[in-house]
C-alpha cells in the first residue's frame, strides 16, 4: 500500500499516519519528525533549516525532496509500501515527488486528505503545546502554519482527486473513529488499486454523512 496524507496542522497526520503504518507493515516516513530530528541532532541540515521550523515556514523544497528520495529508496528496499506524511506541501513539491515516486514505479495509490476546522485544529495544537513543547506550537506560528495550509497546502487537493486517488476523512472526530474510518477505506482501496486504474476511479469524499443528518460540513 502506498499513501500519502494531506491534511492541515493538528489534524492527526502523525497518529494516523503511524496507524497506517502499523496495520500495513509499511515505512512510516514523517518529513516534520525527519527534520525535527536533525534540528535535535544539531547536523548541517539541521541548523539550516532550524529557523523555517521555529517560524512555521515550509523549507526549502530541495531539502525535503532530496531526503525524501532517500526514504523512498529505503521503503523500495524494505517492499514498495509506504504512508508519506508531511509532503507534498506545495504544487511544486507534489509534481516533484510524483516524479521521483514515477522514476521508482511506486507512485502513491492513495492521497488520504484529513479535513478539519481552523478553530478545532488550533485548540488542538494548544492543548499539545502543553505536553509537547515544540517550538512551533505557540499561537503566532499555529496561526501562519495554518495560513500557509490554506494558500499553497490545500490547493493541491483537488489535483488528487483528479488523478482519481482522493479520499477525504473528516478528521472532526475521536482519533480511533477517524483511524477505524481511514483504515476501513484504505482495505477496500487495497482490493481496488490492482483492478481498477486511478483514471477510472473518482474522488471517495467520507466527509459529508454528519451534513445529510443536518451538520454542519468541516471546512
Ligand atoms: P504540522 O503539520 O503540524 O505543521 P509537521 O511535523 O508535518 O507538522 O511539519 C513541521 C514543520 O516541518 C513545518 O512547519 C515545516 O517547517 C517543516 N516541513 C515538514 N514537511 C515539509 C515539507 N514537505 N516542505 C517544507 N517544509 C516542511
């Protein structure tokens, strides 16, 4: 299996992302926990890129790109599988790692896209701020994290659909619902992604049943 996860700040993409992970056997390659890493290890990429992760700016595209080429090899090893979690950010990068993923013939199956609200995501990334202490959840660089989500981040969605890979999860919900909904889509994708081509597919969108039962839809 082999998926990649858009979706803003505080959604869940690191939980959900290791449960995918976990229940597919598959490489779990996290580029903000790559980078953060080297930031802890103080290596030359670390100290360039330390202040882009204090700000909340993205880093330079070459930086993640190269390294992730670099998982990408070691997941080609390990089987094929893997679940990206941090990139593409940008159309810039999503058009390069589909390159690099299309040069390893292990172009993603699934573009698994996290919905949920500004305001949701901002307490969640307070109430983290609290246990967790990373540098970059304080109010100022949630809000321009969440920003820079919105401008160049979410736009990238619709270029998912589509290639005919989108499935969207409201992410509004208890983390086990959100995992059990994720992992009950990805099964079924599973069967689907060796018989059916993307082109002949169409965007999933799980998000919307609360709106037929008269909620509000997530943004
Ligand atoms: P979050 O989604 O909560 O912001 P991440 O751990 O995915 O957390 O990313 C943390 C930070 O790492 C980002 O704010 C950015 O500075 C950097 N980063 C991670 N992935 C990328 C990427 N693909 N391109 C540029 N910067 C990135």
């Amino acid at each position: 299996m082999r998926v990649l996860m858009i979706a803003p700040p505080g959604a869940g993409k690191g939980t959900q992302g290791a449960l995918i992970a976990a229940h597919f056997d598959i490489p779990h390659i996290a580029t903000g926990a790559l980078l953060r890493d080297h930031v802890a290890r103080q290596t030359e990429l670390g100290r360039a890129v330390q202040r882009h992760l204090d700000r909340g700016e993205l880093v330079p595209d070459p930086v993640v790109l190269d390294m992730v080429r670099l998982e990408l090899l070691a997941a080609k090893a390990a089987g094929g599988g893997y679940v990206l979690d941090g990139i593409p950010r940008n159309m810039q990068q999503a058009r390069a790692a589909y390159l690099i993923a299309r040069e390893l013939d292990m172009t993603a199956n699934v573009a698994l896209h996290l919905k949920a609200d500004d305001g949701e995501l901002r307490r969640r990334l307070l109430a983290r701020a609290a246990l967790e202490h990373r540098s970059d959840d304080t109010d100022e660089v949630i809000r321009r994290r969440l920003a820079i989500y919105h401008e160049v981040t979410h736009p990238i969605v619709s270029w998912y659909g589509e290639r005919g890979i989108l499935v969207s999860v409201d992410a509004m919900r208890p983390v086990k619902d959100v995992g059990r909904e994720i992992l009950a889509a990805l099964e079924v994708m599973r069967a689907l992604v060796d018989h059916v081509p993307a082109g002949a597919r169409r965007p999933i969108d799980l998000t919307s049943l609360g709106v037929a039962f008269g909620e509000s839809a997530p943004v």
